[in-house]
C-alpha cells in the first residue's frame, strides 16, 4: 500500500508553482471574486482514514457536484422511474446547451448537464415547498458529511438567480414538453441554492464515501443506498460527470468523478477511497485545471484507476 | 472466487430460451443472412484459464470490435500525435452520424464511431499499400489471439463496398477537411475488411487479453502495449465503446467494452479478465441485446463492474 | 383588369365546401375555442378601393402577423441598426426553435420568427413601461387601419402568459447572451399582448396597405416608411414570412406575405393591393390552409404574383 | 422608361475603382486562377435588346448558375414529381452543408444547394449515360441561348473532380437513403460538367430571358416551360437562389437570382428583363461582391424590384 500521505504531500509541492493556473468561472459575480490562488485536496479511504494537503479544509461553492447528492435523493424517491425524465448518455455537448434538448424534446440527457439536474431538482421537489426541498437537501448532505457545519452560501444562491438566463431557458423548454412540473421559479430557486452548498474537500470526500464503500458509510455505519445504485452512480459519473470533458478526464485520471465550477472535483476510486481535489482557476471546458491534475497524478500514483493498475 | 464456468453454464441456460431476440442487422446484405439463433461467450482469466458457453468456438463478424484491435495498431504507430485527428469525447449521436463532422470541421469525437474509425484506418496506412495494411492487421490480430486460424471474410467485405455509402460520405467529407491523407477507396477497401475479420468469442477473448492485463498477453508472454496504454484504450472503451448506448452499457454492465453489428461485444474487466460475448439480434441503438445481457449478468454475479462490487 | 369583386366571390364559392379543413391551433387554450368553421378575405386595391368575401368583418387574433407592424415601428426607431440584433436570413426551422438561437449565439435569424420577433419588441421597448410600449403599438395599429375600433384580446394575451414557456426560453436564451436588454417577464408582456392583436381582414388589409404603396397610405394620405423601406419589409416577409413554409408560399402564391396561427395571412402585391385572408384550421408548418389556398387562387387569377404573370 | 445603357455605364463608372474587391474562389484549383480584375454586365429586355458593360462579352465558369437550367431540364422530364427527391424551403445553411441531410433523411432541402442540385442531375440522368446528359444540358443551354459557341470547361471539371470531396461526401450520403440512383461517380460527373459551363455575361442573360418572359424567349420565339412553370422557378431562385444569403439579396436587391461560385450572378425582373453580372471576388457567403453591388444599383435605378418601386 502506497502512504497516501506522502503521495498528497508531493503532489501538493509539485503543484505549489501552478495554483492560480486557468480562469475562475466569471458568469457567477459571487464567483467571480474567489481568490484563484487556492489549491486544496483530502482523501478519505474506506476504513475511515483522512488525509489532506493545501486548503483542505477551505469551504468552497460545490456547484454542480451537488448533483450528485440531489440524484441520490432522487433515485431514494422515485427509484429507476426517474429515467423516464432523464436519460444517462454523454451529451456530446456544453454543460449548458440547449440544442439537445430540442432534438430530444425535452428529455435532457443525463443528470449531470444542467437542463437534467433541473429535471431531477423537479423529482424531488415533489409534495414540498421549495424552502422545505432545499433543507431536505442540506439534511441530506449533513447526514452524509455527518457534518452540521456544511451550509449554503445565500449570496452565491442569490448571484446565480440573477444571472441564471441560460437556466431559465432551459427549464421553460422542458416546462414547454412537460418535463418539469412545479413552476420555473420554484425549481430553480432549488437548484440555484443546492449549486450554493458550500464544502471543504474534507467534507465533500466525507460526504460521498458511501459511493467507495457499497452504499454505506463506514464511518458513521449509514446506509444510504444499495451497492448496485452505488455502482451505477459511479458510472454516470464516469460517463458524464465532466460535460464534454467526461471522455477526457477517463482517460487522464480514469475515476467516477464529478467536477463544478466553483473549481472542486469529486471522485471515487470503488472500494477504496473517495476524494475531493479544489482549486478555482478552470479550463477551457470548465473543469478545475489544477484538481484534475492532482487527480491524475493522484491515480498514477495510486494504481487507482479502474481501468487497471 | 466464483465458479466462473458454473457462472457461464447458468448464464448460457437462462438466456438459452431467449435466443434470436432482437433484429439482425440487415444493411450489410451478407451480414442479413447471419441464423439468429446463436449465442456464444469466452471468458479468459489473466492467469490463462479459458471458459465458454454456447456457440464460443463459432467464428462471427467482428465489425466494430476490430476498431480496438487498429486504434492499438495506430497508437503504436503515432502515439499521443494521433489525438490530432480524432477527439476522446462520447459523441451524443448514432455510429454514422456526419452531423458532428461538420460541427467540428472534419476532427471525429472518437476513435470507435465509424468516422473515428476510419481516421484511425487512415493514419495505420501510412507509408503502406492497402493489403499491406489489411495483412498487418490480420497479422496483428493473429499474433494477440495466437492464433493463425482467424480471418477475414472477403464476401462479408465485398458486400460492405457496395452498400457502404455512409461511410464514403463520412470518409470523402473527412478528406475535404484534409482529416484523411490516402485515397478515400483505399481507405475504405482497408476499413472494410477490418470490419469483416471473423473469430470466435474464445479468439476475442484472447486477442483482448492484454487490455485486462496490463498490456501484456500472460498466455503468450508477448508485450502489446504499456499498462497506462492499456487503462486509456479501456477507458475510451467505457466511455464510447457502444455509440450512443455508452452510457447506458456503464449503468448496466460497468466494464469497458467494444460492441459489433455482428452481434458481438468484447469487454474487459480490468486485472481479471477479458470477456466476449456474441448473439446476432441486436437492440435499437445497434449493439447485441443478448450478448449486453449475459455481460449485464456475468457482471452482477462476479461482482467485476469497475464501479465497485 | 380582372373582376376583383368577381375573383374574391368565385374563390369563396369554390371553397365554401372545405371551410373547417385543418386543425386549430390547440397549444394556446384561448385559441382552440375558435369555430374553425369561419373564411375570410379582403382586398384593397391602391387607389383605395375595399373588396370583401365571407367573413371579412370578423375579428380574429393575428398573432404572428403583428411581427410586421412590431418590426416596422422597431425600424422607425432605430433604422437599420436593428439589424445587429437580429438576421435577415431564412431559418430554415420550425418558428418556435431554439437550435438555431444557440449555434448563432443569441441572435435570431430574421425578425418573423419567435424569438426575432421578441428581440424586435425589446428594442421597441427602449425608454418605456411595458403598459407604453403596448399602448404605442395598438396606437399605431389604428393610425394604420384608420380605424380605433382595433383592440387587443386580453384573455388571449393572458392564454398566451400562462403557456408561452417556449418563449420565455428563449427570452431567457438571448438575455443571457445579452440580446435582450428589459426584464424578460416584461418584454414577453408586451409581446404577447402584440400577439393578442384582434383584427378583422378588412382591417388588416387596410393597416398593411402602405407596403403595397410605396410606404404610404392612400385611403389616409399617411406616409409610414420610406418606399424603400416598404420594400424591404416585403422582402422579408416573402423570404421569411411563413417560417419553414416560406419557400412553399411563394412558390405557390407568389406574393410577400406573412402568416399568423390564428389563421390568418397577410399578404402584398406591390403597386397594386394589400390583402388578407383567415380562417383557423392550419397546415402542418402552421399556416392557415385555407387562406393560403385563396391566396394561391387570387394571384393566379389577378396576374399579380410578383416573378410574372 | 430609364436610359438602361446610361444606368449600366453609370454602374460600371461608379464600380470601376473597386474592381478586384472580393476573394476568388480558391477551392477548385482552375478557378483560383482568374485575373480578379474584371468585371461585367449583360441586360436583355423581352423586346429583343441588349445592352452591356465592361467585360459582357467574357466567358466564365458560372458554376452553382447552371442549376437553374438543370432544373428546367428536370422540370420538364417529371414535372411536380421532382418535389419528391428535394425540397423547396431555404436552407438556413452553408451551400455545402450535409448536416440538414441527415436531419431530413437524404432530401435536400431545394435544388439550388449543392445537395439538391445533384439530386437533380441525377433525376435529368435517368435512361442516359453521363455522356448524353452532359450532352443534352450543353444542347440546351445552346439553344436557350441561340449561340453554338457556348461550350464546357474540360479543365475546371476535371478540376472539380480532383478536390470535390464534400460534394462525393454529399451524393453518397443521399445514395445511402436511397435518393441517388445512379453510381455516385457517374452523378457527380454530369455535375462537374454542368458547374464548369463556361459563358458569358450576355450569352447568360439571353439564356435565362424566358424567365422574365412568360417562359419564352422572345428572341427567338421558342416556348421553353409555362409561364406558371417561369414564376416558380423564379420563386424558388428569390427564396434559395443565393444560400444563405439569399434573404440579403431580397432585402438589397429584390430580384428573383441565381449566384455562382465563378462570380457570375444571374437575376430576373419579371416581365421586363433578363439580368447577368459578373466579377470574380466573392464576398463572405460566397456571392460576388461586386456583381450583387452591380444589381442593387440596377434594381435601384430602375425601379425593377419585385417588392415595389
């Protein structure tokens, strides 16, 4: 077995010279503001161990990697039913675009782009206020995190409603195809506070253990779901967690991960660990420039890669 | 450890009653007459123990599968420099579609649509005349499988020449984008007969061995690739190995894989094994509906998914 | 000259017995309580004589016809400028498609489709309250038709608020690529207001008449546009005027029109007449079928089409 | 009545300094070496007279201009059946495009497309070798334009034979659904042939006055289709005639035209006259430049827009 602390202590000096590499996401003003030259990392392996390095422990804007918590609860509501409402192929295009969802009237491709995320927030606002889908939500994640100190940035939250436009279309063309149900304000004031979940890479890597260990934590013994979801979550990630970059973070780092761009990456080695690399500045498709590297040298390194060692 | 072959023995009686489902491909009129009703499957450990149910020891079209066999052919050739012609990204669209040809100026999404495959095809032929190009494949493709008797079945290639307009569209809209270098019939009369090369799934499983171990073939000793070469034609494999059923292959089966009109799939459960799986009827999006089911089976009950166990 | 008396009474005769062909526009609920049992048509020549068949007098909504009189208004303020924010070009789409919005990056093809037509009314909105912008153009409207009796439907506007997610995606849509300057609730306001227009044939004949006299009116003596300008307008409306169906009417026709789906077409016959036909049951691009119909009989019988007679 | 030859030596004064404006079209080898300094016009009245500008007596390759004579030619052997194989809507797409193809399923979208065009070649081609039916579109041109010297540049076919690879890219695409009869190779022989026409100003506008004239040539006296027929083709050049910057030439010009990639335009004013302008650097959609300037003035002076005066 590799010492994971030292393989995060080299990866983290390696890199030192290159944090404030790429472009902080500018369409989010709140965003905008980060300070780029942040850089931080924390594994937690299944038998419960934590190992960090940089600003691991730094609260950040998770974005879209609370994704894959809100696909959690969907799956736990309406089980496979959901596929009904969103597909579970690559999109082929832009974490934003909206020409798929024309061709495919209104059925997005995945949950990982944001018309699909919009589409599984609708599912599990199903019965409730908005205000009480988005607490639903930060239980959720608390209860993962076993973590009350996770919450959600409101000012981001409210930057992202004024400037959402892209998101506002997106969730009219699928209201116009009934593929949302509740009224467009309320669907996106839940998605716009879930993308304002604020985490330290600790806490993200705490938070999606279950996905390493079959479903549970092994940590506080929670069973959040089957080792067969866990397993099918984890390829969606594969297969989708990167928008258009999916294909290419496969074959550099070769994880389940799911990137945002508030400039974390959450990823899963099965069976042994999760992990939560951050650092704002992205690249061209919008993923984390250095938390993708750190994520390739960490499964180089590691012999994590699913695809072998 | 299982009993891999009381595993394949249950499999091969539960799907025994429904053979012949799905529809055999029908646009490549010597393909059209194919009799549906067969199945075979091989699986080959990395420790070179052989196991089969079915009709494993019948010799099928391999088609698209071939594609694996030319992208390690190429990427021997030109290593990382082949990424210059063909993208890594799902594609979001059918294994013939030109669409996106034109949206990215000629650069295919990947090496496994037919455009990619083509361009692959084209960049192996470098500085070598068609049949030298056919017989280095065939060449290659005997020495992995070790195994002399594996051919090509020049009606089946015939019958793609003359009905493969699709591809001289994909293949002359290439070239118009200066993507191909050689002349497009030259090019094609290569694609086509890769296309056409006929093994058994016990000759697939072995030809593939190396993807499951490392690079090396442990039965004949012989080097193929690198095992960082290795994970990322596996990961290109599970993230677009089935054309626009991708993603739902990763849900459903969780191992890097490669299907055929033919009706075959070649998967890789990577430090295992190598698996191949063939029934003529394929599913709507073009791959093997029996041959993704015994995959989906053999996954669920070795516990071999990528993504966990 | 022909008997337009004459012509317009043969044409109503001939198609009385397919009155009701074709099928309401059912996606606004206040629409598709229309009696598609109604025809309608009216002429008025240049020198100012008014002909009439069937159900000329009865009011109808014009939808889509509007766009001509918005357009005309947005050239008034800000003369060819208009043309950054919007093309001139067939779109080759359906009229409510958002595909087209985001491969041009936010801007629309021509001013007569949706989202075109929704950019016009933002730049006709510069310095006014939704209520001013609205009450300008009914205002208008009447100055054009010399007649006050004019209205706007408000239950139809309201229909239109309360479905159009359509529009507000791609309201939204070109916001976010900053080609919508006022609130997006506010704009569609207006336009769906515009939309809810309420105007009998003869009315609309006699509000358009200045496109078919060099851009002024002759029953008022009110100069609108430049001739130049009225030309122009004509232009588009024969390019562009029917959405994916405007190459069909002018092959048929031959007159610069446009359409409405509350059955209604306008149309000019440049130097001579301007002219309008209803009755609610449409083809499947969403024209009226039976106004096109009449139309295609009155330019045969006139002569007046304008590639000869 | 205007002084037609004081408008076009006025035209031909004013454009003078700007001859060589434009960029020659430098895709097909032979035509990449024009001299881009010329320019000229031809204008044919339907009383017989001719008058001319600058260059009207010079040959050129008028290219993409000689599908309006295909399309009589194929008009004539099946009539409305041709609606069949193509259609009649602008494109909203580049001359090249084959990304409508595959969304409409092999029916290109009108016949003044390249896709289209070949479409149409190979309906003129039934029940003949290429040879007689490059053959029989010689014969007829000849005749429409009562001049035997009209002839075919060998090398600019063979030209466009060696780098038409989009268009080989087209026709198979179309042959694969079944919308190409006869071997691609022999379809797009007559093609290259048809495109590499060589005539000159006013050998074009003598060719196409039938379509300002009822379908007759009044010089000649011979009945060419009905002046139904002469209207649509009309229609179908104002609406198509230009790809996609035919709404641009409607809305500057406003006469039916049909350009060329050679730098020719040829256009009609209904009724009056028969219009070609040439010169050879194009403008950004591929139209010349200079000669769509030359047709706006003419239009302007003389008050020949279809649209008003």
């Amino acid at each position: 077995m590799v010492d994971l602390q030292a393989v995060l202590d080299s990866i983290y000096k390696e890199l030192t010279p290159r944090i404030g590499e790429g472009k902080v996401a500018d369409y989010i003003p709140e965003l905008a503001k980060i300070d780029p030259h942040q850089f931080g990392m924390a594994v937690v392996t299944v038998d419960g161990k934590i190992y960090r390095a940089g600003d691991a422990g730094v609260p950040f804007s998770i974005q879209s990697i609370s994704k894959v918590f809100m696909l959690t609860l969907a799956l736990g509501k309406v089980g496979e039913g959901l596929w009904k409402r969103v597909g579970r192929e690559p999109s082929g295009s832009a974490f934003n675009s909206i020409v798929q969802l024309e061709h495919e009237h209104g059925i997005p491709r995945n949950p990982f782009i944001n018309a699909g995320a919009i589409a599984v927030t609708d599912v599990v606002m199903a019965g409730h206020a908005p205000r009480e889908a988005i607490g639903e939500l930060l239980r959720f994640v608390r209860y993962l995190a076993d973590d009350e100190s996770v919450t959600i940035d409101e000012k981001v939250a409210r930057s992202e409603t004024q400037t959402g436009y892209r998101n506002f279309a997106l969730a009219n063309f699928m209201r116009a195809y009934k593929n949302i149900d509740h009224p467009v304000e309320h669907v996106l004031g839940v998605y716009f506070h879930q993308c304002a979940l604020s985490m330290s890479c600790e806490q993200l890597a705490k938070a999606g253990l279950f996905l390493a260990a079959r479903g549970s934590n092994p940590m506080t013994g929670h069973s959040v779901v089957s080792p067969k979801r866990a397993r099918r979550i984890n390829a969606l990630m594969l297969t989708c967690g990167h928008y258009d970059g999916s294909g290419d973070f496969a074959y550099h780092v070769g994880l389940p991960g799911k990137s945002g761009v508030g400039g974390g990456i959450f990823a899963v080695a099965p069976g042994v660990a999760s992990i939560a690399a951050w650092s704002p500045g992205l690249n061209k498709v919008g993923n984390s420039q250095l938390a993708a590297v750190a994520l390739e040298m960490l499964a180089a390194r590691t012999g994590w890669s699913v695809f072998g060692d």
